[in-house]
C-alpha cells in the first residue's frame, strides 16, 4: 500500500518546492504548505482507519525483502503518532500564519515541511539506522526553525541546542556500530529474533548497545540527566516552533517504546533489566526538575518549557513499567500533554505579544485581558492535571497502571507532589499576568496634553485585539483536549489496542520478515 510513504515524501517533495519556488511570495508559500498539511492529515486519517484492524503493514523501498531493503512498517501506534504530528502540525501552521512569525524569515515554510517529513519518517521506519536518518532530518530542520527571525539570545541557545544534538548523534552511531557488530542487522524484527538467541553471558555488546540508545532516546525526551538543553531551546525559540517541538520529544519517548519494547525489554536476557534500572528513577527526577522549575520560574517561556520537562517524566514513568496496561496510559498522556504544552505556548505568544515581554511582574491589563486569562486558565489545568480536561484523566491512569508495591510510592509521590507543585508554580504566573494587572493603572496622561490625545473611554492603549484567526489555533488545542476528556472511553480503548499489538513481538516480526526469516 503505497500510502504508508506518503507522509514521508509529501512533505520531502513540497519543502523543496517552497524553498526555492516560492520563498519570495510569501502568500504562494503560505497556500501551499497549509495544503500540504491538510493534505497530511488527511492521509494520517485514512491511514489510523487502515491499522486499526491490527494487522501490521509494510511498505518495502524498491520491493527488497527485510532485513535486506528498508521497510516502513504502519501499525496502530505508528498511525496514532502520525495522527497526532499532522494535527499538530495544522494548529501550530494556522498560528505562525495567523500571527504573522512566518513572514519574519524567508525558509520557515520549507523547514517546517522537512521537520514533518523527519518527525513522520521516524515514527514510521522499522529499522534502527532508518531511524538515525530520519532524526538528522528533523533535528536539521530544527535548527532552522529554532533560530528563525534572529536575534542573540536565540542564537546562543541555538548554539547549545546544536552541540547537545550532535554529541547525542555520535552516541547514536556509536550504539549503531556496536549493535551491528554484535547482530549482523540493524532491522527492528531481525534484531528481536537475533538478540533473543544470543546467550545471556555473551551480551555485554547487546547491553552496551541498548544503554548508549536509552541515552540517546533520553535526550531526544529531555530525560534526567540531560535535560538541560530544553529550557533555554524551548524559551528562546519561536512561540509556534516551540509548540511543534512538543512532538520532537515525543519522538525520543516513541523510539524507547519501539525499540526497547520489541528488541529489548521484557522477556529478553542481559537487557531486561535496564528500564527498571536507568529509566524508571531517571524518570522520577524528571518530574520533580519540571515541578521545581516551574515554581521558580521568573519568565513565562521558560515555566512552560519546564512544564513540558515534568509531562515527560510522567510519560516516561509509565513507559518505563513496559506493560500493556501502563503503556496505554503512557499513550494517552502522551497524546494530552502534546495537545496541553502546543496550547500554552501558543497562548503564551499572544499575552507576550502583548506586554514588554514575558517576565512574570504586574504590568498594565492590556485588551482582551480577561479572553487571556481564561485561555492560559484551561491550558494551566491541562498542563497541571486538573478537571475537566484530559490531563486529569490522563495522569489517573497512569497512577493506576504504577500499583506495584515496589513502584507505587515513588511513583505517585512524584507524580502528585509535581502535580501540587506545578499546580501552584502556575497559579503565580497567572495572577502575576492578569489578576494583579488590573490593579495597576495606567501612566496618567500629562496635564498638558490635548483631550484628543487620550484615549479613547472604556480603550485601552496598546496592540489592537486580537483576531479571531490569532485565537481559533488556541481553542483549537483546547477542544482536542476537551474531546480527549469527553471521548476518553474510546480513545483508551484503541490505545489499549495499540499497547497490546505493541507487545505483541511475533505479530511484528511475522509482519516485517519473510516466512524463511522467521524460522
């Protein structure tokens, strides 16, 4: 079915044709990247309908068999990531639109349509090298997008997004070449079954391997302890880059899922052990970064970008039990706290736009004030975990899926005592923006000044209002989050699907390798 490699070569195909057709009309290159991104979801809609039989499907480049061709493999988790990217990716496109960053550099279009070719190729690749290559495409995007419009303290943080990225990338080839070395394959299906024949005692290769790559995928997650480079990357970028970079970490805690799930993990000797050795308390001190950096934020970029560093503990936690059942709320969350993070610096970007900037300090109430608060209210609740949204939902079940005795308490500490925490880390900041706002008046008028100076009763000076195309990606966010907690029952059963055909490895290797490969 050759619409599996649609989302891949769609975008590969139009960022092309923007960067050098259209960059200097930037309605052309609006129109066709908004149409291209439909066009994505689209096919991402057609092709979560086609996996939801449960029977993976493989699309093979130039028709050579696995492990020997490079396989693309749709399956419900796959569709489910594609899925989230594409809408994600609409929301965020109708905003840089809407407010105008678009047009404050000539490629932003163009990047944007290669990082969804990255991010959507990752997610549907079945080998690990593939995955490597598609990582380097988004990442390089990244980079673009991360320092468009300019400006120093962008650039430093760029700088250091870069370095991080590229030292993650060495450590990925290094575990490439060791995990060659040792397999003779770096397909996902041919590495489960030759891992699982090698003898506990003689995988100390396999070990290494599988720790360099949880390092990796724990950079790409922002995962204690490299966490660091994700504050200042996520503050200092573009408000709608920092919203489509909600998925980029989501890539990390999808690759650990895939590969550590189906390779590694749980019934495999000499690599069972390393979730519950590494990635689980890892995960725990996550959460209370996140917690910690939100309460002493003094910025509002950075609060949330440390909002988003205590979602991906939480997500990691429950990824790291590696149950069908924690798994599916690790899906779930996932697909909230995406939604929850775009939310807030989407509407972040129109309160800063707004004020002298973002620091958290009493400023005069600007127009619309109160349209803000409310918006910044209901991504906060998400965001914190609180009725009615999904994020409540979401965090519940993933207290239920950690009921071991031996994880329980470390678990639901954290996750609770981040919760109050962020919680009131986002109370601050909002009575800073907008309750104590209105308390301060406005510089008075000279006396001197004419009366038709003044402005006019009931207005306030400052930027216009905003209109309704600024706001409609904010609610649109919003809504997905507010549908995720009305449609949560179905949702958790297709995601309680997609936990199950993920554990399910000879499902997966049955549909990837040849009949004489699996004996």
């Amino acid at each position: 079915m050759h619409w599996i490699i649609v989302p891949v070569v769609l975008p590969a195909l139009l960022a092309p044709v923007i960067g050098f057709v259209m960059r200097h009309d930037i309605t052309l290159a609006r129109a066709a990247s908004v149409a291209g991104t439909l066009a994505l979801v689209a096919v991402a809609l057609g092709l979560t309908a086609a996996a939801a039989d449960g029977t993976p499907q493989v699309y093979r480049l130039g028709d050579w068999p696995a492990p020997f061709g490079i396989v693309l493999v749709l399956d419900r988790l796959s569709a489910v990531m594609v899925l989230l990217t594409s809408v994600l990716a609409l929301i965020v496109l109708i905003h840089a639109i809407a407010t105008g960053w678009d047009d404050r550099g000539r490629h932003f279009h163009a990047l944007f349509q290669f990082q969804l070719m990255g991010v959507c190729g990752a997610f549907l690749t079945g080998d690990v090298f593939n995955l490597f290559v598609f990582f380097e495409v988004l990442l390089i995007a990244s980079y673009g997008l991360m320092i468009h419009s300019g400006g120093r303290a962008r650039m430093r943080a760029g700088l250091q997004y870069v370095v991080m990225n590229l030292a993650g990338s060495t450590l990925f080839l290094f575990a490439l070449g060791t995990l060659y070395a040792s397999t003779g394959t770096l397909n996902i299906a041919d590495m489960a079954l030759r891992i699982a024949e090698i003898p506990p005692e003689e995988a100390a290769l396999v070990r290494v391997a599988a720790l360099l790559l949880m390092i990796v995928f724990a950079v790409k997650a922002a995962l204690f302890p490299v966490q660091f480079w994700l504050p200042a990357t996520y503050a200092n970028a573009p408000a709608p880059v920092a919203a489509l970079f909600a998925i980029m970490t989501k890539v990390g805690a999808y690759a650990i899922l895939r590969v550590h799930t189906v390779a590694f993990g749980p019934g495999i000797e000499g690599t069972e052990d390393l979730a519950a050795t590494w990635l689980f308390p890892a995960a725990i001190v996550t959460i209370l970064l996140g917690a910690v950096g939100v309460l002493g934020a003094r910025r509002l970029m950075p609060l949330i970008a440390f909002s988003v560093i205590g979602s991906m503990g939480t997500l990691l936690v429950a990824v790291a039990a590696f149950s069908p059942g924690a798994t599916m709320a690790a899906l779930y969350y996932m697909v909230h706290s995406t939604f929850a993070a775009a939310a807030l610096f989407l509407v972040a970007d129109l309160v800063v736009s707004r004020r002298a900037g973002d620091s958290l300090t009493p400023a005069a109430a600007t127009v619309q004030n109160g349209l803000f608060a409310a918006l910044f209210f209901g991504a906060a609740i998400a965001m914190a975990g609180m009725p009615p949204l999904s994020g409540f939902l979401g965090k519940l079940l993933v207290l239920d899926a950690l009921r071991a005795p031996g994880d329980m308490a470390w678990a639901w500490g954290a996750i609770l005592g981040g919760s109050l925490v962020t919680i009131v880390g986002f109370a601050r900041a909002g009575s800073a923006l907008f309750w104590k706002s209105t308390a301060i008046a406005l510089p008075a008028a000279d006396e001197a000044a004419s009366a038709e100076e003044a402005p006019p009763p009931g207005r306030r000076p400052g930027p216009a209002p905003a209109a309704a195309m600024e706001i409609a990606p904010s609610l649109a966010a919003l809504t997905v989050l507010g549908a995720l907690a009305v449609f949560a029952g179905p949702v958790a059963g297709y995601l309680e699907d997609t936990a199950t055909q993920l554990f399910d490895r000879d499902g997966y290797i049955g549909a990837v390798l040849p009949p004489t490969e699996e004996g």
